[in-house]
C-alpha cells in the first residue's frame, strides 16, 4: 500500500503542479472575459431562474426543473469538500488556502457556465427526460467519439467510485469517533441506504436531493453565522490572516505561497467543480426553454458551494485555531466546532456530514449512470456499475483518509485535463448561446432557443427547429 501511495503522491505532484494550477487560472480568466464577466453581471437573474418551472414534452410529462437540476449537481457538490475539504486544505496550505478557493471559483463561475450551457445544447432525450455532459458534447460537438468514451470512463471512475469512497470514508470516519460504531458497520449501513435510492433512477434522486440539500445546507451556514456573531472582534484579523498567508507574507503550518495555492485551489475544484465536466450531467437533465439557464444555474451553484459553505467552514476553523494542533480533514472540522459550541457539536458535524456526503453519493452516482449510458446502454453493466459503487462505499469507510484523497486528487486532475481542452475548443457556441439570450431578454421576451439559433450549429437532437415565422422575424 506504501508503493502504491507513493505512486498517487507523484502523479498528483506533476498533474496539478506543472498542468492544472495554471490552466485553471489561465482558461478561467480567458472565459470570464469572453462573456463579459458573465458570473458577476447575472447574479440577480440567476436568482429569479430558480423559480422556472420546467417544459412539458410533447407527452405531457413535465421534466426535471431548474431547481432540481441545481440540486443535483450541489448535492455532489456540497459534501465531504465542504467540510473534510476545506479542513485538509487549511492543515495543509495554512489559511491562504482559503484565498486561493475563493479565486478558483469566482474565475471557474464562467467556466461552469460554458460547460452547462453546452450540455444543455448537446443534450439527448431518454426515458426519464434528457441526458448529457462532456461525453456527448464532444462527441456531438467536436464529433470525437473517441474522447466522449474516454471521458466517460474516467469520470465513471472518478465519480461513481473513488469519489464516493471519499465521501464514504469521511462518513465513517466522522460517526466512528462520535458514536463508536465500526467502520465496516458503518459502510454497509450506507451501502444499504445507496442501493435503496440508486435503483430508483433520477427522478426519485432528484425529489430526495431537493429537500436534502436546502434544508442542510441552510442549518449549516445559520450555525456558522452564529459562530462568526459571536467571534465579530476577531474577524477583521482573520481576513489579514488569510490574505497575508496566501501571498506568503506569513508562514503558517506548512505554510508558503505555494502549498496555498495548492491546496486551496485542488481542494476548491474538488468542492465546487467548475470545469471538471461533472455537473454538465446533471446540468443536461433540465427541461428549459433555453440552455444559457442552467450556465447560470450552474454558475451559482458554484458560487453556493465554494463562497457560502466552504467559507463557513474556513471561518469556522481560522477562528478556531485548531488548525494548528496537527488534525487534518473532518476531525480538524469536529474539533473546530468543539472549541466554539462545545462538546454537542460532534454529534451535529457526524449527522452533518453524513447526510451531506450521503447526499453526494446520490449524485455522484448518477454521473457515472449518465456516461456508461454513452458509451452503450446495457442494463448487465449497469448493474455490474451499481455493485461496484456499493462495493467502493464499503472499501472507502475503511481504508485511510490519504489513500482515498490521493486517489481523488488524480482521477479528478484528469477529468478536468480531458474535459477544459473540449470546452475551450467549443467555448464559442457557449458565448453564441449567451448573446441569443441576452438578445432576447432585452426585447422583454422569456428566452426560447433553437437548434437553428445558432448559425452552423451541428448534432442537435432535443431542440426543435426554428418557426419560419420567427426567424423572418429575426432575420429584419
């Protein structure tokens, strides 16, 4: 097991220390300015889309709303990252990590919106609505099969196992401490909860997720409100200290600029995951009447993730000064709350985090659903896929906490590699898609898009064509 850590540890080293740190920030920027700033400007309208209810089908089946497909892709999202995540990046880059996590998700707000605007574009329809992701607009868009099948893979991997074997093992970890129980107990316990869910296909993952994620996610930020309240003196030098550290103007713990903006920015893409191609799939279930709506969806979702829960949490600890003791991932977490709240708040962060990463597996789960549908609908691998995500559940409650990280750390360096070189080739359909949107809404109209909307628009299969009336219309 040693050997093979190591081999994790290097790869990790050269993935993200010579290729995905710069390219994160360099694509970021360049998204960001091609469409005008877009997750800053739309902040307001991303708010009011929360409400839009979704299309029926020709049917009459009414598919997944808006607010469903946020809550599936925060549900994966918000978990382990938000509050083992946060915790490990701290420990390990000081409190200028946290600087770094907000940077990575104020530029990867526009890169979301690019992956999730595309997905909705390229987006196919299925039994329970519509499917899609990175896979199918490559292979729709970049017509390269060949890259979607590897994707898919990879993020099969990624997601449906190694993911959930993160979220797995800080559940365990978290409820072993608090309440005794044994690791392997724990990881069938949840096994059992996941295959009642998984079998129940999207839908019954949707409605759970939406009243899972809200309601955790709020008790959550009220408690760390509470704590920053009773803390107020102290915050104006917890902003010096996390921007000092960030630029190396103090050491801290491991300290440096460098392990900061490591640790800040693997552990930032980890929790939000903007431009590692995940949430296009949950993005691409939405029945819209535009595909730019779940760009800025999904851009919010971002913004949720990393600039409202991940900061709880960072404040929470800063705050603390536990970082400082040698704890590392949910146990730092768990004893930051001791120090604020006292003893009772083991037991809120071990219920916590088992729901938020229970809710994580859900949507982990689908994402590996949703490509291995790509690459060929089968219902003997899918199965075999089901088994397997259980399986890796059960091993991730037991193994230790830098075996399931590390491996996380790879698979996820080499989604994200795979899936920014396709949405920086197809970026301009994403910006098309924007100015029809916004051409739209300035003539006061609810935006509708076409599979002709967008001269020269190639591989549509759920848009329907343009009305001649329209396009006359269009065309003055």
């Amino acid at each position: 097991m040693d050997i093979f850590t190591d081999i994790i540890g290097s790869l990790n080293t050269f993935i993200w220390t010579y290729i995905l740190i710069a390219v994160l920030i360099a694509l970021g920027i360049y998204f960001s300015v091609r469409l005008n700033l877009v997750q800053f400007r739309y902040i307001g309208e991303m708010f009011r889309l929360l409400t839009d209810k979704a299309t029926i089908s020709a049917d009459g089946k009414r598919g997944i709303s808006s607010f469903q497909a946020f809550t599936v892709s925060t549900a994966s999202r918000v978990g382990t990252g938000n509050l083992a995540g946060v915790a490990t990046a701290i420990a390990g880059g000081g409190p200028g990590a946290v600087f770094w996590m907000w940077l990575i998700a104020l530029l990867g707000g526009a890169t979301s919106f690019v992956e999730s605007t595309l997905a909705q574009i390229y987006k196919v329809k299925d039994k329970d609505g519509f499917r899609g992701g990175p896979a199918y607009y490559m292979e729709k868009g970049l017509n390269a099969r060949w890259m979607g099948i590897i994707f898919a893979v990879v993020i099969t991997f990624s997601f449906g196992l190694v993911f959930n074997s993160v979220q797995s093992n800080t559940i365990a970890i978290a409820v072993n401490e608090t309440y005794g129980l044994s690791r392997m107990t724990i990881g069938i316990i949840l096994a059992g909860l996941t295959a009642v869910i998984i079998f129940g296909g999207i839908k019954r993952i949707a409605h759970v997720t939406q009243i899972l994620v809200p309601i955790l996610a709020i008790l959550y930020i009220l408690l760390a409100l509470f704590i920053l309240i009773a803390n107020i003196t102290a915050i104006p030098d917890m902003f010096v200290l996390i921007f000092e550290s960030a630029f190396g103007l103090r050491e801290v713990v491991s300290g440096g600029v460098g392990a900061a903006i490591m640790m800040g920015i693997k552990r930032g893409l980890f929790s939000n995951e903007a431009g590692m191609g995940s949430a296009p799939n949950a993005a691409a279930t939405a029945a819209v009447t535009h595909p730019a709506k779940q760009g800025l969806i999904q851009t919010l979702g971002v913004f949720t993730d990393t600039l409202i829960i991940c900061t709880s949490t960072a404040f929470i600890i800063i705050l603390s000064d536990q970082y400082t003791a040698g704890l590392d991932g949910i146990r730092l977490t768990q004893a930051a709350l001791t120090y604020h709240v006292g003893d009772w708040a083991g037991f809120f962060v071990a219920t916590a985090i088992f729901l938020f990463a229970f809710s994580s597996i859900i949507g982990n789960y689908y994402y590996g659903e949703t490509n291995i549908e790509f690459i060929k609908y089968n219902r003997v691998s899918l199965f075999v896929y089901r088994l397997a995500v259980l399986a890796m559940v059960v091993f991730g409650s037991t193994v230790k906490l830098e075996v399931v990280w590390g491996l996380a750390d790879v698979s996820m360096g080499f989604m994200a590699i795979i899936n920014l070189i396709a949405i920086t080739l197809l970026a301009k359909i994403a910006v098309a898609a924007l100015k029809d949107y916004r051409s739209q809404k300035r003539e006061g109209k609810d935006p509708v898009f076409y599979s002709n909307s967008i001269p020269g628009l190639k591989g549509i299969e759920s848009w329907e064509s343009m009305p001649e009336e329209e396009r006359r219309r269009r065309n003055k």
